[in-house]
C-alpha cells in the first residue's frame, strides 16, 4: 500500500481548508468517516491517497435530532444508530429497514450515513486494478462487453454502474435534503439533486466537489396518511448489495392516492425516481391492477444489457408488492 498521512480534523472548518490547500498543491487526499468502504478502496490499491483526512475526530458530528420539521441526521451517524433509533422506527419504519438491510452488523457499526451516500461503485471493473475504466479515467466501460450481471438496466451510457446504496432510494422517496459544507460555504438541496448521472460526468456518482463534505441529512416529517415501504431483492442473505431494490411513500386519503414516490435502487447509476409511475399513481384506489400498471411504467425505459434482463421482472415485482403493501 502506498505510504499516505493521516490527519485528525477537530472542525468542518478545518476539514475544508485542508481539503482546499490539498486541492491547490495537486495531491490527492480523501475523506472518511468510518472507513469501511474507502479502505476496501485502497486495499485494492483503486484509491492511492497522499492524505486521508479523518472527519471521525470532529466532535458534534453525530446525531439524530427529531422536531415537527422531522429528523436531523449528522453526517457521523452510523447506520446501526439509524437502525437502531426509536423514534426512527416509530415514524419512518422502512428507513430504519433499509439502514439494516446495508451491508454486515460489523460495517453497520463503522459505517456513516454521509460514507454510505458517498461509497463508490462496487462494480467488479472499477474495484479491479487491472482495469482501468472508463470511471477511473480510461476509454470505456468493460461492463459491456463483460460480465453485466450486476450492471445498470436503466440511465446507464456511458458506464453502466449501479448506484450502491440501500438509504439513498428510501431517502430520495422521503424526499430528503443534504447538507454540503465547502470553500464557499454551506448548502441545503434535494438529495435527489446530489446524484449525478453518467451523461454528466462518467467519473463521479454525486456533486461534491474536493473540499466539499456532507455535514447532514435532513429528512421532513412523514405527511399525515403516509406509508414507506423499502424491498431489496439480493443474491445472498448474508451481506449483499441490491441487485434490485424499491422505496416507495404512498400518501393516501379517501381511498385514494395523494402523492405518491417511487425510487428504483440496483438498476441505474443514480437512485431512481420514476415520476411517470407517481403520475400514473395519482387519484388512483390502489388494487393489484393499478399496481402491476405503475411497475410496468416505472420500468418502461429499461435496456438491459445481455446478462441483466433479469432485473426487469424482479423490479416490477418489487414495485408492485410496495404499491400494493401501500394500501
Ligand atoms: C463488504 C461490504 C458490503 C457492503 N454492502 C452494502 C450494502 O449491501 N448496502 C449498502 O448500502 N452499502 C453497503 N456497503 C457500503 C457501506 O454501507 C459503506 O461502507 C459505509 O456506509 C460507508 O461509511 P463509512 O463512514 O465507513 O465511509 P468511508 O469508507 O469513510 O467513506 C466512503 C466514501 O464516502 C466518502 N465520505 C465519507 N464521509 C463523507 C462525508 N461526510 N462527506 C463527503 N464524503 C464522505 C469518502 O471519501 C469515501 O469516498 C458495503 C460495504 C462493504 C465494505
């Protein structure tokens, strides 16, 4: 491993400016809050860092704080605590679930919030160090003409990565916002805005920019007649990434739909919002036949690649059971 220097940050502040004269010197430094998945990066030798900086130090940085807006997570949360904190599970049940259904108990226990939002791919190509591709600077992305098991069905071109994590597609269905501090200070926008597409940039899956850290999660308290639901359809039940997975938030009243959200994990390089499906969704008593109708909208736009063709039918399924544990 390469030799690289660690260095404990007590401040957002000071997190910011280290990262910023990094920046300016060209060397390359990372941030990590547990740990868990950049070193898994540099074991295989895919992140080579001259500088880690250690955002574990800065104190005030982990919390879940709940008001009538809803909850506050702090970027140093871990997903345990998120699993774990009762008024989580009193009020948003499937967010506590799906903070669960990450990873093992060990990397639920190191693991934050803000690190499982940021986590890069773990598409076999990228985690490789023999290949260089295309979202490590080089000219294509092997999933294509390789083993695409795994890869997106939906949003992909010109990689074809999914993005991996289990709170991003239930957090984006609550319709949450993140916190951002950086050189020019700090922002609040949608998380779904967070993500970006392949289009936009092939090389990195969010907006950050390399002084810029995730300080909070903000999520807003469930609409009165509300129910979330979180599935995730994975090979092994021991720890696994989705293959496919679904939030949903179905608000309903009067026998109908109010509002409705639908985000697709496991199939695009972005957690997936379908605003088709919640239009569709809208007005409508749910039954098995409005449901099966919003699945097949929701997954209107997939190509499949040769080894993925599977991901369709197991996300509708997935769509559909949600929508109609909805009722
Ligand atoms: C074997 C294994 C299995 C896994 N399975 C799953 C799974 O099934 N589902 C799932 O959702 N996840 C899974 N994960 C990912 C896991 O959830 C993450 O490893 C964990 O949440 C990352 O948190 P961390 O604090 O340790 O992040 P770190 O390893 O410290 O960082 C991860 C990335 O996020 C960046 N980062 C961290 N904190 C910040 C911040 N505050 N601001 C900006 N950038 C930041 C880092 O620079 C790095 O790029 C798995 C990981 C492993 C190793």
């Amino acid at each position: 491993m390469k030799t690289f220097e660690n260095v404990d940050v007590k401040s957002v502040k000071e997190a910011v400016g280290l990262l910023q004269k990094f920046a300016g010197e060209k060397k390359n430094a990372a941030v990590v809050g547990g740990g868990s998945e950049y070193l898994q990066l540099m074991k295989v030798r895919v992140a080579t860092p001259d500088y880690i900086v250690n955002l574990k130090t800065i104190p005030g940085l982990n919390y879940i704080k709940e008001d009538a807006g809803g909850f506050r997570i702090g970027a140093l949360t871990t997903l345990a605590e998120l699993e774990e904190h009762k008024g989580v599970q009193e009020k948003l049940l499937f967010l506590s679930q799906a903070a669960g259904e990450a990873a093992s108990p060990q990397i639920r226990n190191a693991g934050t919030v803000a690190g499982n939002l940021c986590q890069r791919p773990f598409c076999w190509y990228f985690r490789s160090a023999s290949h260089v591709c295309l979202r490590k600077g080089g000219e294509i992305c092997y999933s294509v003409a390789g083993d695409n098991r795994y890869h997106a069905i939906i949003g992909g071109g010109p990689s074809y990565i999914v993005h991996p994590s289990d709170l991003a597609p239930a957090l984006v269905a609550l319709d949450a916002k993140i916190k951002i501090a950086g050189p020019a200070g700090e922002k609040t926008i949608p998380l779904e805005k967070f993500f970006v597409t392949p289009q936009v940039n092939a090389r990195r899956e969010n907006i950050l920019g390399p002084a810029d850290i995730v300080t909070e999660i903000q999520v807003p308290a469930p609409k009165t007649g509300s129910k979330g639901f979180y599935y995730k359809a994975r090979e092994r039940q021991a720890w696994d990434h989705a293959i496919v997975s679904v939030a949903t938030v179905v608000q309903s009243g009067s026998g109908a739909v109010r509002d409705a959200r639908v985000v697709l994990g496991g199939v695009a390089p972005i957690p997936w919002r379908v605003p088709k499906a919640e239009e569709f969704l809208r007005g409508k008593a749910i039954d098995d036949a409005a449901a099966q109708k919003a699945a097949e909208i929701a997954l209107d736009g997939a190509r499949p690649m040769k080894d993925n063709v599977y991901k369709i039918d197991l996300a509708k399924n997935l769509v559909r059971q949600a929508l109609v544990a909805s009722v």
